[in-house]
C-alpha cells in the first residue's frame, strides 16, 4: 500500500487538473455543440504568455497571471463564441476542422515564435516539500491541485446557486433548453466559453511547471481531458472532473507498474486515449451528439467531367517533365507524389463518405513499416512488398472503423484520434513496427534505384491512385457513399448494410494510405513513424480541407502545399509559421463554407435543421417524452389541427 | 372501445403482422400492446392524434427500434430481431414524414438508389461493382418510378433544391423504385395541398392495384385515408382503440373521444 501511495496522490495532483481543464471543454460543447480541438492549445497559450510576460518581461507574477489566465483568455472566448454561432449548423468535418485549425495556428504561432525546444517556466509558486505521513510531497504540486479543486467546487457552487449556473445546468442537461431560453441564449454561451477558456488556461499555467514549457506537450496533455470528457461521457460535468481524477491515477499507476520496461513506456501518456477509445467504443450509441449538421450540400463540379480529364492529363504531362527543372529539388517532388496518395486516401474518406478519420498518419506509418518488414526482413520483390505492405494496413484501417459502426461525426473523429495517438504511443516503436530505434531500412527497386527513375515509379503509382479513386468514386460505391453523407438512416432501410459500407471504404483508404506509407520509406530509403504522429493528421485534414473548394483537385494542392511550397520557402522563419498559415486558412474555409452553405436556397427552403433534430433515431427518449408530453398537453387544452381536421373528415363523410 | 378482432397465426399472404408491441421510452410507455396486420393487396391505414405513438409504431416495424415487447412477423418471417436493411431486402420499404432525401444527389440518382441500395445488401464486392443485369434493372425501374410520379422533369435537379410537394414525391418514387412488396407511408401529405394530396393517393392507390402490393398509411389528413384506405387502425395514447372500415371509424365514439379528448365524448 504505500508503495502506492506516492503514486495515488501525484496521480490525484495531476488529475484534478486534467479534470477542471475537461469540465471546461464538457461546458462549452454541450453549451453551444463545437467541441473545441483547441482547448489544449489555450492551456499551451496562456503557460506561454505567462512565461513571456513574467520571466521574460519581468512583470510581477501576480499581474502576468491575471493578463495570462484571466485577460487573454476572455479574448479568445469572444472569438469561440462567434465562431461557434456561426458554425452552429454547419458540417460535421467543418465543425471540427474550425476549431483543429485555431489549434494549429496557435502551436504553430508558440512553436514557431519560441521555438520547438521545451523552456524552463518559472516556479511562482513556492517549492518546498512538506512531509504529510511519511510522504515527501511539493508544495506546489499540493497547491495546485488545491487551486483546481477549488475552482471546481467553485463551479459547482455557481452552477447550482446562481441564476445564470441554474440556466446554464439546464442548458447542459437537455441543450435543447437553449431555445426555449429566448434571449439568454447569447449569455449562457458567451460565458460558458469565458469560464471554459478560463479553465483551459488555468490548467495550463498549473501544468507547465510539472512537465515543462513545451507547446506540443502542453497541447496534447490538455487533450488528456478528451480521456475525462469520454468517462462523463461528453455530458456530466461532476463525472468529468472525477474522470480527470481516474485518468491522473490511472496514468500514475500504470507509470509504476510499467516502470524498467522499454516495450511499455509508451503506454502510461497513452492511458487517455485508451480510455477516450474504449469509453466511445462501449458507450456507442448512448453518446447524443449536441446540435444539429446539415448534410454536406450539393457542390456542383467546378468543370464538366471532359474538361476535367483533359487537365488531369495535362497536370500529368507536367508532372513528368519535372525532372528535367527540379535538379537538386526532384526528392521534393517524389515526396508531393506520396503526399498526392496520401491526400487522396483522405479524400476519399472525408469529401466523398463524409466520414472523418484522425488516425490517417496511423496507417501510413504501419504502411512504411510493414514494407520495410517484407521487403528487408523478408526480402520479398518490391513491388510484391509495397502492395503486400498496403494490404497489412487494411485490417488496422478495418479497426479504425469500428468505431464508425457505432459512432458518428464528432465522436467518430474523436474515436480514431484516440486510435492514432494509442497507435503512435505503444505501437511505433514496438517491434511490430519500427523496433526501439524508431528507424528501418527500407530499399528502392534495384533497376530503378536512381532518383528520375524513382520518380517516374512514384509518379506511375500516383496516377494509378487517382484513377482507382476515381473509379471508386464513379462507382456504386461511390453512389452509395455520397447518399450515405446525406442520410444513412434511410439507406438502410433502403436495404444497404451500411455497416459494410463504411468498413470497405475505410479499408480502401487505409490500403491506399498503406502503399503511400510504402512508398514513402522507399524514397528516403527508410521507414520512420517520425512524421506520421497524431498531429500530422490533424494538419492533413485541415490542409485537405483548406483546399475543399479546389473539389476533386484539393489532393493536389494539399500535396503540393506541404512538400513543394517549403522547398521554395524564402527561408527557414517562413517555414516555421506555415503551419499557422494552414490552421487559420482551414478555419476560414470552414466558416466561409459554413456561412455560403446557410444562404443555399435548398437548405432554407426545406429547413435542414429541424429535420435533422427530427430525423428517425436522433431524438433522445428524454426529448420523446418531452415531445409527447407537450403533444398531449395541447390536445386536452386546446383545439388543435388534428381536431379540425377530424371534423372536416367528418363533415366530408356526411355529404357524400 | 371495440373489441378487437383475434390476430391470424403469422403467414405468407399476411404481409406485416405485428402482435402485442409495447415500447417505452424510460418511463413512459408510447405503444402499449398494439397488434396490426397490413397484408399485400390493401391499403390499410394506422390514424390516431399526435403523440398515439404512430410513428414509433413505423419505427418498429422497419427496423429502427427495437420493442420492448412483442414481435414483427414479415411474410410469415419472424423479423423481430433483424435490422432495418434486412427487412427491406425481405419486401418491406417505407418513406419518411420528413422526407429524408439525399439532397446533394439529383433527383434521379434519389429515384435510383431506392433499388441499387438494395442490390447492393450487405456483400462488400456487390455494394463495389454493380454487374449489368443490376444496371439494366435498376434503369428500367428509375424510368418507370419517374414516370409514374410525374417527376420526369425534374430528374437533374437536386433533390435539396426542390418543394415540398416535389420532396413527397422523390420520396414515393424512391420507394416504388425498390419494388418491396410492403410500403410503410409516413404521413405522406404532410406539407402538400388539396389536389397534390389527391394526386398522392391516386398513385399510390394505382401501384397497389396493378403491383398488388401491400400499404401500411400513417396520416393526418382524413380525407385521404377515407378515400384509399379499405382497413383503418386507430391508435391513441399508445393503444389500439378501434379497428375496422372507414365507415365504421365515422361512427365510432371511440375514436371521436381520442381526437377530441374524453371530456367532449
């Protein structure tokens, strides 16, 4: 027992504040239906500003908390709140890609500005080490987790006896309420985002002194409250905060008992996700989504099909002159061609199945492994090992959808974000994939081993891609999928197993993401998980989706804007903040197309909003009731359509 | 309240038979012990005031909530436990009160996807590839669907784009493409006017005639169950409170103290 001890209580420390940072992210979502990716990265802004104004700029530390934790963050609240009235009937993948872009841009912004090497922060508060039962514990740890608790149970107080708590619980226990609010409406959301923002950066600045001030860390760390959100599954605030507490012991646990194994370490940070996984995958369809989406809306081609055969012959006849200008720049452009599979891959799942997947990097990487396995390991022909490696990244593209059997939208992002992080956490540097060194051998073909005559492989192999997606997309399946954006519900009772359907494009995806993983380790000459984390995922599908407008063509531009644009970048400051260009451009594109969508005739015509909440199997059974309840109220009380129409049937019957 | 006639033993010719249904939603209890019968060859209407628990009567039989209690036999088949797809792929097809249409997708893609949907199942190569018979089968009944629904003109427009009228109609079409041998019709003229409701219900009364198929009608608008309806259910507060022919649903106080409240009865 007290070897657990010390464990239990830093576990406790740390997750008091995983859970004030979750309750925050739990508020605004069922408040105003976004679930801000960005939260992490407010937690990461507000440790940085504070870093910035205190040690750097030597304010006293009482002011820079205020203007760190109290000021910036009310600025951003103001920024989410509009930004969530706007999106709030958008597109599922605009919903989620508006706020994965302000995330991007804010780390990007911290890594870019103060680079990506973690900076010591500032011990505010005091850190000497008391001794409570035997038991050397730091003050500060002990006064941080004071703090979060207290503004917890602060919370609690506020929501439960003020007017604007009381509203606001009721808001989160039927959002529904919100409308039947009238004017309050705009309160409650506005400070719901302010308190959640404040809880964002209240944790961050007590997280930093713990773990040190790394952005990438502080914002992947705050996303440990995905974990907590999942246990009070996206709804109980007070189950929220106790899940930040399950998850800090948890990890503290799991860190002893795993302690002294290299095979295991990854698995203590990766606990979260785990659970984050586990609760979407078991609580499935008890998870109701706040809000409505709209179906994507019809795009019309921005070319007739002919126009848009003959660019793509004329882009492929560029891209095969580009060895004679490229020189020295060609390994850039082999590396667009991947990313054009890659793309792709994507796209195929996102635009054409409407389904979004943040574990795409995960699949690329046991791609690139599984190559270098086959080909090295087992010395298979090459060819044989890339479209073999394609295949081995099937059945992981298989699990990812397992989840979107049970799932949808936003939890379906969530659930395959968990994947990918649990993927890249325990599994990259296991033997299975890329061993404890990280790094495999990975050949080119023998005959074709120069880099121009890689080039015309990789190229062969892009539009062998393209061509296939675009067979699946002309394709039944592709029919299918495209009416199952709009409506699975009916689909099914068309008769299609839509269960099937999104397996097979999900394992589509994954063997086309699977020979780009392949393809890739070939080109650099090794297999390597390094750039295919979680967040590389994330910055894909914000890239691919800044290029949405571009229709069929957004691969291209989406390959080209992460490979070629660098190599011609005007030098290495102009690299750093381009990340921060693809988040705030995704987050424009989102709210622009969110807002064009809006003013579509068809869609204020047939009202998509109130058939969406209608729509079979959405409504809750507490909405049912509500529904009947007020249904039968009005029959009792008061002449209703129905009885007019009775008697006019009636009236009918008699005269004939 | 009448006494309900005794429900046949499940059968082929039978069609949809449902027998003693009960769902409930947490506490409250929307179909209480319902039992119906919609056979092939007839259109048989289910009425009752908002909230008697018609719809989630609809989204048992298709599949879409499981009940609490009872069964769904389909042609003699028990498919009480089978989901929505696999019982429209035994016959059973239904539209939608609030017409849920693939709005991106134009209206003939719509009309078309009520058969290619259900040629496509549940086998990964057959919802890929669709061999020629299907494309030749799926055309053929595309055409015919359109034609019968009036909706010729209108085949490249997309479905978000169209009225209310025009969306009830896509619906139908889409249905009728599927060539189940049982259609559920979810207060089909919701939202249509007087001589776009009559036109409804000729068609409808039209396919049942020549492809002798079976209706099972949900609906508000008692003029159109009068006139296509040859068997009425009346449903209120979750039980069944009058079965027989329209004429008889006329006199019945029974039904007159469900629309209009028992204190008027």
């Amino acid at each position: 027992m007290t070897d657990i001890l010390p464990f239990l209580i830093i576990g406790l420390t740390t997750g008091s504040i995983y859970g004030l940072a979750a309750m925050g992210l739990v508020l605004t979502y069922k408040t105003s239906g976004i679930f801000n990716f960005a939260h992490g990265a407010i937690a990461a802004l507000a440790a940085y500003a504070f870093y910035d104004l205190h040690a750097m700029r030597g304010l006293p530390w009482p002011l820079a908390l205020l203007l760190a934790a109290g000021v910036l963050p009310a600025l951003l609240a103001v920024l989410l709140e509009r930004m969530a009235r706007r999106l709030a009937d958008a597109t599922v993948t605009m919903k989620i890609v508006a706020t994965v872009g302000l995330q991007l841009a804010i780390t990007g912004a911290l890594l870019a500005h103060y680079g990506a090497a973690g900076l010591p922060f500032p011990d505010f508060l005091p850190v000497a080490t008391v001794t409570v039962v035997g038991l050397h514990l730091g003050l500060d740890q002990l006064i941080s987790a004071g703090i979060a608790a207290a503004a917890a149970v602060a919370f609690f107080l506020f929501f439960r006896l003020s007017r604007l708590g009381v509203r606001m619980r009721a808001v989160v226990g039927d959002p529904d309420l919100l409308e039947l609010a009238g004017t309050s409406a705009v309160a409650i959301r506005s400070w719901s985002w302010l308190i959640g923002s404040w809880f964002a950066a209240v944790s961050g600045i007590l997280l930093a002194p713990q773990i040190g001030l790394d952005a990438l860390l502080l914002t992947l760390l705050v996303v440990q409250a995905y974990g907590a959100a999942a246990i009070g599954l996206f709804s109980s605030l007070p189950l929220t905060y106790a899940g930040g507490l399950v998850i800090g012991v948890l990890t503290a646990l799991a860190t002893s008992l795993v302690a002294g194994s290299e095979a295991l370490a990854g698995l203590p940070p990766a606990l979260p996700f785990l659970v984050l996984f586990l609760v979407l995958l078991v609580a499935g369809r008890r998870l109701v989504e706040v809000g409505s989406h709209r179906p994507a809306p019809p795009s019309a081609p921005l070319l007739r099909p002919r126009a848009s055969r003959v660019l793509a012959v004329a882009a492929l006849a560029v891209a095969a002159t580009v060895p004679l200008f490229a020189g020295a720049r060609l390994p850039v452009y082999a590396n667009a061609l991947v990313f054009l599979l890659i793309f792709a891959s994507l796209h195929l799942l996102v635009r054409v199945s409407g389904q979004v997947s943040l574990a795409h990097a995960g699949l690329v990487a046991v791609g690139a492994a599984a190559f270098s396995h086959l080909a090295v390991g087992t010395g298979l022909p090459w060819l044989l090992a890339v479209l073999l490696a394609g295949a081995v990244a099937v059945p992981v593209g298989a699990a990812v959808a397992v989840p979107a059997i049970r799932l949808s939208g936003l939890f379906l992002a969530l659930g395959t974000f968990g994947f990918g992080l649990l993927l890249e956490r325990v599994m990259y540097r296991s033997e299975f994939m890329f061993g404890t060194t990280g790094t495999l051998p990975a050949p080119r073909p023998e005959a074709l081993s120069s880099d121009t005559a890689f080039y015309y492989v990789l190229l062969a192999f892009a539009a062998c891609g393209m061509v296939l997606i675009a067979l699946i997309t002309r394709s039944r399946l592709g029919r299918l999928l495209r009416a199952m954006a709009d409506s699975p519900t009916t689909l099914s009772t068309l008769g299609l197993g839509i269960n099937v359907t999104r397996v097979t494009v999900f394992c589509l995806s994954a063997f086309i993401a699977g020979v780009a993983g392949a393809l890739y380790a070939s080109t650099g000459q090794s297999a390597t998980g390094a750039p295919f984390t979680a967040y590389a995922s994330l910055t894909w599908l914000a890239v691919l989706v800044l290029f949405s407008p571009a229709r069929s063509a957004a691969p291209v531009l989406a390959a080209l804007l992460v490979t070629v644009v660098p190599a011609y970048g005007a030098g290495d400051a102009a690299v750093d903040w381009m990340p921060v260009v693809f988040g705030l451009g995704a987050m424009l594109v989102a709210l622009h197309q969110s807002a064009a969508d809006r003013a579509a005739p068809g869609n204020a015509a047939t009202g998509n909003t109130g058939r969406a909440r209608e729509r079979i199997g959405a409504a809750s059974a507490a909405q049912e009731r509500l529904h009947r309840t007020a249904n039968r109220a009005a029959v009792a009380a008061a002449p209703t359509g129905d009885r007019l129409r009775i008697t006019a049937g009636d009236g009918e019957g008699t005269e004939r | 309240m009448t006494a309900m006639t005794a429900q046949a033993p499940p059968s082929e010719d039978a069609g949809l038979q449902i027998t003693d249904l009960t769902i409930a939603f947490g506490g409250n209890t929307a179909v209480d012990g319902v039992s119906l019968t919609a056979p092939r060859h007839r259109i048989t209407g289910l009425i009752g005031p908002n909230g008697a628990g018609k719809t989630t009567t609809f989204n048992a039989c298709s599949g879409l909530l499981r009940p609490g209690r009872g069964s769904v036999h389909l042609f003699g088949r028990d498919v009480t436990a089978r989901g929505p797809a696999s019982r429209a792929r035994l016959g059973l097809g239904r539209t939608f009160q609030r017409m849920e249409l693939f709005d991106s997708l134009t209206v003939e893609r719509n009309v078309a996807l009520g058969l290619e949907a259900r040629l496509a199942g549940s086998h990964p190569l057959k919802q890929l590839l669709s061999p020629r018979p299907d494309r030749t089968a799926v055309r053929a009944a595309t055409e015919e669907s359109l034609e019968l629904c009036g909706l010729g003109g209108r085949r490249h427009d997309p479905a978000g784009a169209l009225p209310t009228g025009q969306r009830r109609l896509v619906d139908l079409a889409r249905v009728l493409t599927g060539g189940f041998d049982l259609l559920l019709l979810d207060e089909p003229s919701s939202g249509l006017d007087t001589s776009e409701t009559r036109r409804f219900g000729a068609i409808v009364a039209n396919v049942v005639a020549e492809r002798g198929c079976g209706v099972l009608l949900v609906e508000h608008d008692m003029s159109l169950v009068m006139s296509i309806c040859e068997h009425l259910y009346v449903l209120d507060f979750g039980r069944l409170v009058f079965e027989g022919s329209p004429e008889g649903v006329r006199g019945s106080e029974a039904v007159r103290a469900a629309y209009l409240g028992s204190e008027a009865a």
